[in-house]
C-alpha cells in the first residue's frame, strides 16, 4: 500500500462544486459559453489552465484557490463544527438556539382569521352573483 498522496484533480473539484451549489452541467456550460460535452471533458481533466480555470472559478462563485484546495474532507469538517457546543453563541451550538421572537401560536391564529375573513368574501360574492340571476 503506496503512502503517497495523490495530486489534486482540478476536474473532479470542479465536478463537486458544482454539485454543491446545485448546479447542471448545462447550467455551467451557459454560463461559460461552452458545450456540455467540453464541461465533462473539463470535469474529466486532472489539471486545467489557469485562464480558463479563473473563468470556471468565476461562474461558480468561487475562488481559484477554492477550486484547487476542494476536499469532501474539508467539507464535512467545516459542516462538522457547527454541532460543537461554543461555536456560534452562548446556548450551544450553532442553529440550536430555539428561542421565538413572536408567539407561533398567535401567527397560527392570525392566519386562520385571514382564511376565514377571506371565506366569508369569497360566500358574500358568490351570494351577489345568485341574487343578480
């Protein structure tokens, strides 16, 4: 078993990037006035120029170095340091702070009295419309 690391493949970054974002690779091809086929060629490609790799970086929304740099590894850390408790406020960790500014229940409310109100409309005019046959 080699101990060696393997060398970066720009294409392959560029395939998980864009399928991070949620993007086809019908929608990167328009954005860069290319094929489809030509973006599956490039997602192919271990290495890719730095000209056409700045345009790609670009219509992904992301830096050069971010493409060059790209691993699922790092990925799943970043996402995993927001279930660490301390990271982002003093509650816990990050999105469990679970605290309303507003009373649901009166939003529950509130919505169900405009349904209603609008019911009610919705009765008066089909009533005008049977007293005008």
């Amino acid at each position: 078993m080699s101990t060696a690391t393997k060398p970066k493949h720009i294409g392959r970054n560029i395939s998980r990037i864009r399928e991070f974002r949620g993007m086809k690779q019908e929608a990167l091809a328009i954005a860069l006035g290319m094929s489809q086929q030509y973006v599956s060629t490039l997602e192919g490609s271990e290495n890719i120029d730095d000209e056409r790799l700045t345009k790609i970086a670009e219509a992904l929304g992301v830096s050069v170095e971010t493409i060059k740099n790209f691993s699922d590894e790092g990925v799943f850390n970043y996402f995993n340091t927001f279930n660490e408790p301390n990271f982002a406020n003093s509650n816990g960790a990050f999105g469990q702070n679970n605290s309303c500014s507003f009373n649901p229940l009166d939003k529950v409310v509130e919505l169900y009295e405009r349904l209603v109100q609008a019911e009610k409309e919705k009765v008066e005019y089909l009533e005008k419309l049977l007293k005008e046959k």
